[in-house]
C-alpha cells in the first residue's frame, strides 16, 4: 500500500496554510486602509453574493440549518407542547375537575342503581360507625 502523505511534495502540502495566511492578512489590510472600497464591493450585487456565498459556509450549513435543524426544532417544539399541555390538563384545574365530576357521576349511577334511599342512610351510618371505631382505636393506642 502507498502512503500518499510522503509522495506529495512539501509545497502542495503548504499552500492551505500559505492562502489562509496570505488572505487573512490582505483582509486585514484591505478592512484597514480603504474600507471604502471594500463596502461599495459588499453592496454590489456580485459582492453581496461572494459575501452570502461564504458566509453559509458554501450554502450547506444554510441547507442544514434550513431543511434539517428547522425540522427537528419544529417537530420536538410539537411534541414538547402536546406533551406539556396534555399533562397540564390532566393534572391542573381543568382535568382535576373533570375527574372529579366523572367521579361524582359514577358514585350517583352507583347510589341510584344499586341502593335505594334506605340503604344510603345504612351505608352512611356504617362508615360513620367504622371511622369512630377507628379513631377510638387510634387515640387509644397513643
């Protein structure tokens, strides 16, 4: 197997690093002693291109951010807000009222159904019995 790293001249392998060098410092230069000229080349229309066209990193990171960053957030931001909002619901004010009422609805058709009066008025007196029976045994073992 060839390893190119040392069939390649040492020049070759320098001239990123030499450009890089060479054009930041002419940038420099040029944003130093004639912003001027370097301002009337942003505003053109071929200047603003050069511009954008660095700018996004060749377009891609535009295409990124545009088509798969935006996406995501987008999607997360949904699925965060039904979450979040259905929790709320279920656990706030509104569902805490709901259930309560679903409740209250299932112990009416409970009483209506399956006792009649009397036997609301012996049920109610059962719990009371078994309550003080309760917190007489309570207060009695401290």
């Amino acid at each position: 197997m060839l390893d190119t790293e040392f069939a390649v001249p040492t020049l070759f392998k320098l001239l990123p690093f030499v450009f890089t060098v060479s054009l930041s410092i002419i940038s420099v230069l040029f944003s130093e002693f004639v912003p001027k000229l370097l301002i009337n080349f942003k505003f053109s229309r071929f200047g603003y291109n050069i511009f954008s066209f660095f700018n996004q990193r060749f377009y891609i990171e535009l295409f990124y951010n545009k088509y798969i960053v935006e996406g995501v957030l987008k999607l997360g931001g949904q699925t965060t807000k039904s979450l979040d909002k259905g929790s709320v619901e279920f656990l706030g004010p509104y569902g805490l009222e709901k259930g309560l009422v679903s409740l209250s609805n299932s112990l009416g058709r409970l009483s209506t159904v399956y006792f009649s009066y009397n036997d609301n008025n012996l049920f109610i007196l059962v719990i009371f019995t078994l309550f003080a029976l309760l917190n007489n045994n309570l207060s009695s073992t401290k």
